[in-house]
C-alpha cells in the first residue's frame, strides 16, 4: 500500500473514531461514556483509539476541536467580508447556528458541560469560547462607538444568541413527542438555518440598536 494510500487511511479511522465519540459523549456526557462503546461504534478496538488519539480525556478533547476549531476558522474568514457592525453580529449569530446544525452532538454535549460545571472542558475549548466572546466584544465596541449600539454586556448578548439557538435545538425532540404543543411548534424545522436564525438576528439587533 503506497505511504498516501496509508495516510488516508488513519486518517479516515481517525474520524471514525471521533464521530463515534461525539455520538456517545452528546448521549452519556463525559463521566457517563465509555471507551469500549466508543470502539464498538467506531469498529475499532480500544488499542486503536489510544493509537491514533489517546485517553478519553484526549479523546473528548478531540471531538470538541474538531468541532470548534474548524468553526472558529471558518467564522474568522467569513468577518473578512463584512464592513458594519451589524453585518458582523449577524455572521457572528449566523455563525453558530450553523456549528450547531451541522453538528447535531454538540448541543448536547455542551449541556452535559454546563449540567457539570464545565468539570472537564479543557483549556483549549475555553480558549475558543473566550476568542468567540472576545470578537463579540470588538463588534459591540465597534457599534457604539460609531452610535450604531447602546452599551452592553458582551456575555449577556452572547447568552442571548447562545441560550435561544441552544434551547431551540435542544427543545426539538420535546415539542414534537407531546401532544399538548401546538402543531405551530411541532412542525418548526429543526435547523435553524434560514427564517429561524434571521428571526434571532433581528431580535438581537431590535435588544442593542439605537
């Protein structure tokens, strides 16, 4: 087998493995999951996951910069061609509506982190989380210096966005199970991609402009 042949190789076992993991850790949290399941989903044996990524704690820490990085990256190139700040808010907000539809784990994953405390989210993850907020905070600034915004709380506004899409994504399966919601509300797409998440540009916009 020829060395280009091998590398694509381990590299499509590696993301095997690390879309099994995302699927347990988004269904059992960190303390809950367990290597063995991991494997058995990936189609590997444990020996394999130390292999090519370590323990479950490299393991999970994986999963979450696969997910979050590329995102992170991806947003970055996308404020490139945005002038004002709102155009700016809305990439930002259109941003992580499209991590989270893409990657159907990561809401859950990150509710079993704040269920926790964050007890095992690693450094590099709060690093990004603190490089999403702090651009947040650059086009806030923007804003009301130019007298575009009112003055506010970065956090706040980012547990706006965050909470809003975080709970529509995580509600679905709910309101779609009882019959006491409304028909309204069963049939509201699960991704937020499209009407959804402009609705949410909007109300965030409507909160902060002058």
């Amino acid at each position: 087998m020829r060395p280009q042949s091998l590398s694509a190789k381990r590299d499509k076992t590696r993301q095997r493995i690390l879309d099994a993991a995302a699927g347990v850790f988004s269904k059992a949290g960190f303390a809950g999951a367990r290597v063995d399941e991991i494997a058995r989903r990936a189609g590997v044996n444990k020996a394999m996951i130390y292999y090519h990524i370590g323990d479950k704690a490299a393991l999970y820490s994986e999963v979450l910069q696969n997910i979050l990085g590329g995102a992170f990256d991806r947003s970055m190139r996308d404020f490139q061609g945005a002038h004002t700040p709102e155009e700016k808010l809305r990439i930002y907000i259109t941003s992580i509506a499209r991590t989270m539809d893409q990657h159907e784990h990561l809401v859950p994953i990150m509710l079993w982190e704040q269920a926790s405390g964050g007890k095992n989210l690693p450094e590099t993850i709060a690093g990004v989380f603190a490089s999403v907020i702090e651009k947040l905070s650059k086009i806030l600034e923007e804003g009301e210096r130019r007298g575009i915004f009112v003055k506010s709380v970065p956090f706040i506004v980012h547990s706006m966005v965050i909470g809003t899409i975080m709970f529509y994504k995580a509600s679905d399966p709910v309101r779609r199970k009882y019959v006491v919601f409304p028909e309204v509300l069963k049939k509201m797409d699960k991704k937020l991609s499209g009407g959804m998440v402009t609705e949410i540009e909007e109300l965030v916009l409507r909160a902060i402009k002058k």
